[in-house]
C-alpha cells in the first residue's frame, strides 16, 4: 500500500488525483477566465521586492491580484490537508532521501535551495512549470507545452537516476 | 474576489497534497519508472482538461460571459533548456512550483529553502532578461518568456473569439523598459501603433490558417519572436 511522507496517508488513487486537478484548471478558467499557472506566480512575490523592468511588466503587475492569493491559498491546502490528515507538525522528513543519503538538516537546506535556484530559474526561462506547460500546455496542445514538458521530464529521470542508481549505490 | 483565488489555491493545495503530487518518494519514483502514480495524474489531468478546452473554445465565452482569453505559451529555445534546468531542479528537490507551496504548508521545514532558492532563481531570471533574450530567442521583455502570446490554429465551431491578454503593443514601452537585442527593438518598432491589426505569432501562418484567420475574427496579439 501506497503511503505518503505526510502521516503515512494513504494517497488518493491516481485517476482522482487527476481529475482534480484538471477540475481546478477547467473551472478557474471557466469561472474566473484564469489560465492555470503557478510559477508565473514567484515572479508575482519578485515584483514585491525586485524593482527591474521585467518585474514591473504591466502584464505580470495585472495578474498579482489573483496570483498572490492563489499562492497562499496552496500553503493553506497542504496545511489544511496535514491538519485534518493526522495533525500538523513541523518535520525535515524527506522519506528516500533521508534513508539512502541520511543528510543532517543543514546539508538538506544547502542541496533544497541548490534545487529551487534551479526551480525558479529554469521554469522561468521555459516560460512554464508543470501546471503551465504541463497541465495546461498539452492539454491546450501547445508546442511550447511539449517541448517544455519533454524537457523537464527527461532532465528530471536523467538526474533522479545519476542520484538514486549511481551515487545511492555507492 | 481575492477570496475565490484562494480557495482555488486551497483545492488545489489539497489536490496536491493527498495525491501525492508534491511527495519526495513519489517524484523519485516517477523519475525511477518504479511508480505510476504522477504518470496517472498528469495523464488522467490532461485527458480530462483536453476536452474540456475543446468545449470552452466551441463556446468560446467564459461563465460571466467574457470571450475565453486562451492565448499559446511562446516557443522558443528557452523552453528546452529551461526545462532541463527545471528538471533537474525537479528531481533534486522533488517538488515543482506548487507542490513546494504544498510541503510548506505540510510543514516540510527544508521546502522553505527550496521556496527561498525559487524566489532567488526566479528573481535572478528577471534581472538577466535583458541579457539572455537575444541569446535565447525569448520574446520582449515586456511579455516575458511565458505570456501573452495569442495565435489561433484551429477554428473551434466559428464562435471564438479570443482577445489579446498580452500588454498592447507599445514601441516606446519596449524600447524604454531596456529590451535587449537589436532584433527585438526592431520588431518592436515595426510593429503598427495600432495593437488591433492583425499581429502574427511564431511566423507566418500556413495556408490553412491563413484561411482561417480571415473573416470575422478579431485578432489582438503582441508579437512574438519567430522560431
């Protein structure tokens, strides 16, 4: 049985999964004429702090209003889904990682922001992340969906397989 | 309204986080072919949001009765070799996007310096615009290397009608913000005063959608650099 990091919860199965997702992207469309898209949104907290001209586009400062409260609202989701799933608790559990590589809490820190250097700047440059290009891009049948998704799938197998089958086996 | 974004992103966040969408062991496993689950969720998603597309073009308005702004994301070389970056970045910390959102609220405590990484990538991206678009092929500065690029393809049943999301096609705005490369400040300067002439993206258009593109269409679309 499949079990999460979270409380060992149970995952939905994958075809609910699935189809909750696709929910959220056809009704904020349809509700809210929203394309679906989360890492345009880092780009929305930027625009907070960093004053260069691409974060003061008149087309990224339009969509904070509802790109901000969308970001928020996903931290309350994963809150709200540890709270009523077996409590909510502070933890650096990061399941395989932990067990093939037992890295102490700074290592941790140094190779997940090493990783989200690499988050924020690739999906930016590719114009998308997985809800953008992914979700929404192929579903739209977009070139640029494609090729984005083709891209960070194969760089995400190469490098989880260099990690995991090589480095792990050392 | 703010209100209704947030619980968007609230269903979301629970979508996200009870499929397992943002579990490091899931996402290593996806990468490892050793789990189907990520494969059945992206797939079933896009299988179902596919149709669901094709329906809202057909009707081409949205609940409240705005035309359906559905523009492409443009194509350029960023998107492969940012999506290797991605990719790796993926694999290493084994979220995306929202699912780092997710493990934060989770109470992941080592998401908080992936979410510290994104923001410093994303925030270094900005600032290196200027420098990487002309390397890159990406759009002007003032639509960014994801946004605002319209083009129709495909008649959906005749009743579209998309309009422009994108920022309206203003030389003097392009030039000034300090888009880079001579390319681009031309294109931008080449480009009609008036933003509703019929602005073509990603090229010429084929013959059949040229032909489709005619008639009673309203076309509003920034440019886009050729591919």
């Amino acid at each position: 049985m499949k079990q999460l990091i979270l409380n060992g919860i149970t995952p939905y199965h994958w075809a609910w999964g699935g189809a909750g997702v696709a929910l959220v992207t056809l009704s904020l469309l349809y509700l809210t004429n929203k394309r679906l898209g989360v890492s345009t949104g880092f780009e929305s907290v930027c625009s907070l702090v960093v004053k260069a001209p691409y974060f003061r586009r008149a087309a990224l400062l339009s969509s904070n209003g509802w790109r901000l409260p969308m970001l928020v609202g996903l931290v309350l989701g994963g809150a709200l889904s540890a709270v009523l799933g077996g409590g909510w608790a502070p933890t650096w559990n990061a399941g395989m990682l932990d067990t093939v590589f037992a890295l102490g809490p700074a290592a941790k820190v140094a190779l997940m922001f090493g990783g989200g250097l690499l988050v924020g700047f690739g999906t930016r440059l590719a114009g998308g992340c997985t809800s953008g290009h992914g979700i929404f891009g192929l579903s739209n049948f977009e070139p640029s969906g494609l090729v984005s998704t083709l891209s960070f799938m194969a760089a995400g197998v190469v490098t989880t397989n260099i990690v995991y089958r090589v480095l792990g086996a050392l | 309204m703010q209100a209704v974004y947030l619980l968007f992103g609230v269903v979301f966040g629970w979508t996200l986080s009870r499929s397992g969408a943002g579990d490091y062991d899931l996402i290593q496993k996806m990468f490892l072919f050793q789990d189907f689950q990520l494969y059945g969720i992206i797939g079933t998603a896009v299988a179902i949001t596919a149709p669901g597309l094709y329906l809202m073009k057909r009707r081409g308005r949205t609940a409240g009765g705005a035309p359906v702004a559905l523009g492409e994301k443009p194509r350029h070389r960023g998107n492969v070799v940012g999506g290797i970056l991605f990719g790796i970045g993926w694999s290493i910390t084994g979220m995306c996007p929202g699912p780092i959102l997710v493990n934060i609220g989770e109470g992941k405590l080592y998401a908080l310096a992936a979410l510290a990484g994104t923001l410093v990538g994303a925030a270094l991206f900005g600032t290196s615009y200027p420098r990487l678009a002309p390397k890159l092929g990406l759009p002007p500065l003032a639509q960014g290397a994801g946004g605002g690029c319209l083009r129709r393809r495909w008649a959906w049943g005749g009743r579209v009608d998309w309009r422009g999301t994108a920022a309206p096609v203003d030389a003097g705005a392009g030039a000034s913000a300090g888009v880079a490369g001579a390319r681009h400040r031309r294109r931008l300067t080449a480009a009609p005063a008036d933003s509703g002439a019929a602005q073509r993206c990603g090229g010429a258009l084929r013959p059949r959608q040229r032909r489709l593109a005619r008639g009673a269409w309203d076309f509003a679309i920034a440019p886009c650099v050729p591919r």
